[in-house]
C-alpha cells in the first residue's frame, strides 16, 4: 500500500511507522488512522518483522492530536462510531497485537497523540516531550481509549487529575508517573527505542505474543487474567521454541528463536 502520511522503513528485523505530517504536527486525521491500520496489520503479518518503533516526524510533536476540523459536523451517533472505528481499527489493533510495539515520543503528544503511546506496549521519551488529555477543553473526553488506558498506567487519581484539569505533563513526570519508561535526549531517542526493541528481539517470538496477551488480560472484563497466564504458559511447552530454550540453556549457548 502507498502510504501518504506514513513513512516505513525497516532496519533489521525492526520496522520504523513514522507519522508524516510535521507541518500538522503529526495530527490523526481520518486518512492517518486508515493508513495506521493498513501498516500496523501487515506490520504484524509480516514475518521478517519483529517489532515497531512508532514515532512523528520533525523534533516538535510525535502526535500533537486529533484533527479537529473533522469532529464539527458530528452528532452523537457520529462521535460514537468515530471513538469505535479508532479503537477496533488502530488503537486495539496495536495494544493487542501480537508483536511488540515501542511509542518514541518526541516533543508534544497530546489528546488522540498520548492515547496512540498508550495503545503501545512500551514508552519512552525524549526529556522535551509534553504529554497531556485536553479534550475536556472541547467538551469531550478522550475517546480512543484514553481514559481506560491511562488510569490502568497511572492510577484512577492521577488519571482523572490529569483529564478533568487537561494539564500537561513533563517527561520527568510521566516517568515518575509510569507513563513512560525511559526517558533520554532527543538526539538519543530512537537509539534508545532501538536498544530496548532489539534486546527483545533476541526472545522467543511466541512467547512475547503470550506474554503480551496475558498481561491484556488482567485488564480485560470478563476474561481470568489468571486463567489465560496458565493457557498460554501451557502452548508454551508445545512450540520449538521452547525445545530450543531449553536445549540452549543446557548447554550453555545462545538460543536461535524461530517463531515456531
């Protein structure tokens, strides 16, 4: 697929999404969230893929919202189907896929932004980075996800502190906070991101998709997250893989991971 707004690189076994929209401080229009979708599905399809970095373009916004021009025509059924589309389309998509996915936030990541780092499985950032839910300064909430996300990575308090004031928060406190990991300089970022990715490709790559999946499913309604841990520990011991692990680790070499 050619993608407008998107730039894919590979380097490796890691795949580089980069929102291109530096002039829009890389908001999600409508077009941008189909092209995500598009990338991010055959990102996780793709066997010479291992994981994805995903990060915006230029030093000044990874993803600086949603484009707001096209909520204005919407009623209440259209909002509803917008916030469904994005969740079932992008931002699920990416939170349960099953390779691992690291948010790079450079510069502002705000609204729609911060709820696409969320969706990601790791976050680091450059120590410029502002972070922050406005939406209640438009009469709305966060609808991608956003307030279930960030109250599971910061607390139910600080969630509902940080969205009802609609603050913005330093890369110092998303790190004191949990919302990111790491946070570095914006000359290191991607290196960093890089680092982090290709230690964890060094893994079974069935065994990240099972860890991925059980720890989704402690914050899953209706699913055991229990339950699934011992499901998926359990496929574990019927993957090469795993006779690989163990064979390495018996005789004291490194294990060549299949994803078989």
């Amino acid at each position: 697929m050619e993608f407008q707004n998107l730039l894919i690189t590979n380097k490796g076994r890691i795949q580089y999404i980069t929102i291109n929209r530096e002039s829009k401080l890389n908001a999600l229009n409508k077009d941008t969230l189909a092209e995500l979708h598009a990338a991010f599905s055959e990102a996780f399809q793709n066997p010479e893929v291992g994981g994805i970095i995903i990060t915006g373009a230029g030093p000044k916004a990874f993803v600086a919202g949603a484009d707001i021009s096209e909520f204005a025509a919407l009623d209440a059924n259209g909002g509803t189907q917008l916030s469904r589309r994005g969740h079932t389309e992008v931002f699920d998509l990416i939170a349960n896929g099953s390779k691992p996915v690291i948010a790079a936030v450079n510069g502002f990541a705000l609204g729609g932004g911060l709820e696409l780092a969320m969706a990601c499985h790791i976050r680091i950032a450059s120590d410029n980075a502002k972070m922050g839910l406005p939406e209640v300064t438009l009469g709305l909430i966060p609808g991608y996800g956003g307030t279930q996300r960030l109250a599971q990575l910061v607390g139910k308090g600080k969630a509902l502190e940080m969205i009802m004031t609609a603050d913005m928060i330093t890369a110092a406190d998303a790190l004191q906070y949990g919302l990111v990991t790491h946070v570095v300089s914006p000359e290191e970022l991607l290196a960093k991101a890089e680092e982090i990715l290709s230690k964890i490709l060094t893994r079974a790559p069935l065994a990240l998709a099972a860890a991925i999946r059980s720890i989704n499913a402690a914050y899953t309604d209706g699913i055991n997250g229990y339950e699934t841990e011992v499901a998926e520990f359990g496929k574990c011991f019927g993957t090469k893989d795993f006779k690989e692990g163990v064979a390495a680790f018996m005789e004291k070499r490194k294990a060549e991971f299949k994803g078989e």
